[in-house]
C-alpha cells in the first residue's frame, strides 16, 4: 500500500486570510477516505490545493508520488474531480459537454458515458443550463467518472441529489473503489461518510484535528445516555461523574457519558424510570464533541 | 487542439455574423458612397467647409486628401476600424472570459492540460478569427479599388494600407485578453467590448482636436493609419513600436496571470 494523496505541513494563506495551517494527510491507496468539516474549515481549500486550481503558501502537496503543482498535468489524467457546485458551459448539451471532457483524455470514454448515463439516467441531449440541480450534479458525476480514474475527488457531491440517486451514486463509488479506484469524499454530513468511508479526517478552522478510522471512532467511550421518568418526578438537578451536555426536556433527560457504568446506573435508578436507552453515540454526535472543545 | 477546436466552434457564428456585417458595411459604404463623392466635389467641399473645423475633424474629414481613394478610404476606415476594435475585443473576452462567465473555471482547469497550453490554443483561435477576418478585408478592398477604375500598380499600397485593421484588430485582441483575465466578473463580452471600442473612438477624437503628438501614443486606433501608407508608402515607426509594445506587455502579463492566479471558488 502506498499513499496516493500525501500533504506535509500544507499551508494556504488567501492573503492573510486563513485557509489551511500545516495539514497533514495521508491517504492510501484503494481506500475511501472521507474528509469533514463544516462551511469554511477548509475542506475545498485543501482539494483546490492538490488539483492546483490554487496555489499553495507553503508545504508539501503530492498525489501518485508527484508534486501537485509541477507535475499537475501528469496527475490529472488519472483524477476525477466533482466539483461542489456544478456549472457548466452556456448553451452546451450534456453529450457535448462529456465529449469535451473524454477529448482530454487519452483513451475511449464513449461506453463508460453511454453505461453512466443510462445508470444515472440523464438525458444527453438536454441542455445543462435548462436542467435541475440535481441533473446537473448527475452530469458533473459522469463528467468527473467518464475517464475511469484512479483517484476520484468528491467535493460534497450528494446535495441536490434525492435519497435514491443518493444510494445509486454511493453504490456507483463503491464499485468505482472495488474497481481499485482511490476516493477522497468531502462532506459536512456525516452520516453519509460514515457508510462508506473507512478512515476519515475531521478539520476545524483549518486545520486537521483528528484522523480516525470510522470503526474507532464510533468505539470510544463515550455512550449516549437517554431516560424518561414518570411525571412528576422531573429531575431538576442531575450529576453524574462524566456527563456531558445534560439536556433535560420533559420528563426526559439526555447526556454524553464517559465513566464508571456501575456509577452512572446506580445514579439513574434513583428516579422511577419508564425507559433507558444507553447507544453508541452517533457520528453527529462526536463530530459535535470534537467541535465543543 | 481539442481546446482550439472547441473555442473555434464555439465562437463560429459570432464571428462570422460580425465578420458579414463589416465587410458588407464597407463594401456598400464604397459603392454607395464613393462615386457619388468623386462627381460631386465641389458641392461636398463647399458643403464642408461651411461646417465647423471641429467638427470636421472629430469626423476624420481631411479636405486636401478626401478626394483621392485614398482619401475615402482613410475617412471610411475611422468606421471601420471602430468596428474592427470592437470586433476583436468581443473575440478576446469571449474566449478568455468563457470559463470565467460560466463559472466552469474548476472544469477546464482540472482537466490533463496545463494553463499556459490553455491560454496559447485559446489565443490561436483568436489569432486565426482575425486572420481570416482581414484576409477577407483585404479582398474586399482590392475589390473596391478596381471596381471603382483605380490604378492597379497601386494595389500593393492598398494592401499595405488594408493591414490597418489587422494590426488594429491584434492590439484590440491583446487588450481584450488583458481585460477579460483581469477583470473579475465579465457579464457581457459584448458590453464590455464596446466599452473598449468607445473608449478607443473618445481617445482618437481627443487626439484628432487637440492635436498634441504625445496623445497620440495613448489613442490605439491611431497607430496605424492608412492615411499613412498613402501619403508616405508606409507607417509611421514609432507607433509601430508602440502597438508592438503594448501587445507585448498586455500579452505577457496576461500569460502569466492566467498561470499564476488563484481560481476563485464559486
């Protein structure tokens, strides 16, 4: 296994306005690795990095072993980038716009477009302009697939596209990675991360503050902890070594728990109790962790 | 290639209908107009004359050399070469703007294809648009010329005198270029083409009431002048260099700003 995408100490400044502070990443070869963040943390910075749209202040950048910025035509050829926001040449049909593409590539992408399209189901012969959103995403899809590429870059990739596409196209990635295609998925939502990533990187203002396999992260400690009382009977002060976020509406009382069990029990068996639910804390909900610090 | 391919094909019907309009303005211009003109001499000097002076001049109207062909043409050209100025600005900012209008900058520039090939293909399709343009200028005139009986040995001076717009139109591209890089938003190529054509004419008619050599050096629609090549055999040096230079710099700068820039996200 080799690493297809590797920063070091990457750093791009907008002037003197932050984009991203020494991220380091290091993604392996056939893995779909995910990449979250909310608005502004600096995902798409870091992907406009690696694909040269911008250039980097200081760091290193290689994908496929290559330097990002010199050797940026190299790379490319065997990139796929899916761009967050789809816009596409005025006056353009969706077949026009994949010829365009595949004639940047040096081989047949005719099939792999006819074999999306029909999978996707766009109409070819519409006009990109007059499409939905949601089309128009398909075509950046299929525009950013056709070529068959070793690394596909997916920059929030399912807005605009309803639950169904959204299963076909995550389907469409994971046949696209079984294929032995790298895949760096972006994302603010993290469900959509969590069933088809295997290691992900969460950034914050900039930079990379935690990178996890999914399975580990959801394996931490920490456990969600929900109960309802009779009413009544609503606690007013609740302590519990190792709650966190105490949230009491109702006759229910939510927090996350990371602690001595035994003590947490015996502190809820106090209350005359109608229900208990003690979880695996959800994704959303350690991403919320990792931002509350 | 694919990308000069694809911009040529894409700016085939503008051209052609801005092409058709100029030369069939120029062609009707001189057989409507031209005949008419030579016999009627002395009703359109004294007609003239009774105008004001600057009024005549904003108007190229040069009483001692209007009534050559020369002359006509010269007059005819200050039309023209408006529309040539305007025509390949359009050209310019519609090819270099074109990502940038329809927000598909992140589409051509993560393709396998480095930025400089971009800008080289995308000014060769220009190139060749203006090109072809003036190769059919030039027909037009010669046809002008001996349709309307002048002497044929002459034709090389016409010629010479025809490349004007060529010239002309290759400053107006480098200028576009520079303008639709640099620009940040270009709504409309065609709007701000005719902005730029304008604001050549507004210099060019400073220059023609004022008269002061060093004005001339920032009115682009002056450097080349058939009047020129028809009174001397050639043009003038020193705004040769000058139109030289600007294409140069704009050219250059452009180049590498088109390299160098930081793509904006959407």
């Amino acid at each position: 296994m080799s690493a297809v995408i590797e920063t070091k100490n990457l750093t791009k400044y907008y002037g003197k306005c932050r984009g991203i502070i020494d991220v380091n990443l290091s993604v392996e070869e056939g893995e779909i690795f995910g990449f979250i963040g909310p608005n502004g943390a600096g995902k798409s910075t870091t992907i406009r990095t690696l694909l040269s749209l911008i250039y980097k202040t200081s760091g290193e950048a290689r994908i496929f072993g290559l330097d990002c910025e010199a050797d940026k035509v190299k790379i490319l050829e065997e990139v796929g980038y899916l761009p967050s926001e789809v816009f596409y040449y005025d006056n353009m049909r969706a077949i026009d716009l994949f010829k365009y593409s595949a004639s940047f590539y040096k081989k047949d992408c005719s099939k792999r477009i006819a074999e999306l399209a029909e999978l996707l189901q766009v109409d070819l012969h519409k006009k990109i302009e007059d499409m939905s959103l949601g089309n128009k995403k398909k075509v950046g899809i299929i525009q950013g697939l056709l070529h068959s590429p070793r690394l596909i870059i997916l920059d929030e990739p399912t807005s605009g596209l309803d639950p169904l596409m959204q299963k076909t196209f995550f389907d469409l990635i994971k046949e696209e990675n079984k294929r032995g295609a790298t895949v760096l998925f972006s994302s603010h939502i993290l469900s959509e991360i969590q069933h088809i990533c295997d290691r992900v990187a969460i950034i914050k203002e900039g930079q990379i503050v935690a990178v996890q396999k999914i399975s580990e992260l959801q394996q931490s400690a920490y456990k969600n902890v929900s109960f309802t009382v009779k009413s009544g009977a609503v606690p007013t002060d609740i302590a519990v070594d190792g709650a966190q976020n105490i949230e009491v509406s109702g006759a229910s009382v939510s927090f996350i728990f990371k602690g001595d069990i035994n003590r947490l029990l015996s502190e809820i068996t106090k209350y005359p109790l109608l229900n208990v639910d003690i979880t695996e804390p959800s994704l959303e909900d350690i991403f919320l962790h990792y931002y509350a610090e | 290639m694919n990308i000069f391919a694809f911009e040529t094909k894409t700016q085939m019907k503008s051209f052609l209908i801005w092409a058709a309009s100029l030369l069939a303005l120029f062609l009707i211009f001189v057989s409507a107009f031209y005949g008419p003109f030579m016999t009627s001499k002395d009703a359109v000097q004294s007609a003239l004359s009774s105008l004001p002076p600057a009024f005549s001049a904003i108007f190229g109207v040069s009483m001692d050399s209007l009534f050559s062909y020369g002359g006509f043409f010269s007059f005819l050209y200050t039309y023209v070469s408006l529309a040539g100025a305007i025509m390949a600005s359009f050209i310019a900012l519609s090819a270099f703007s074109r990502e940038k209008r329809s927000k598909c900058v992140d589409f051509l520039f993560t393709k396998p294809v480095g930025r400089g090939r971009i800008f080289i293909l995308k000014f060769l399709s220009c190139l060749t648009f203006i090109f072809i343009m003036n190769v059919l200028f030039i027909l037009s005139s010669i046809l002008s010329y001996t349709g309307n009986d002048q002497d044929p040995s002459e034709i090389g001076t016409l010629v010479l005198a025809s490349l004007s717009l060529f010239f002309l139109q290759v400053l107006f591209l480098a200028i576009g270029i520079l303008y639709a890089v640099f620009a940040k938003k270009v709504r409309s190529p065609s709007g701000a083409a005719t902005a730029l054509g304008f604001a050549g004419f507004i210099l060019m008619a400073i220059h023609s009431l004022i008269h002061e050599d060093f004005l001339r050096y920032i009115s682009p629609l002056n450097y080349f002048s058939p009047n020129s090549v028809f009174s001397t055999g050639g043009y003038e040096l020193e705004y040769a260099v000058t139109a030289a230079a600007v294409v140069t710099v704009c050219i250059a700068v452009s180049f590498i700003k088109y390299c160098k820039n930081d793509t904006q996200a959407i």
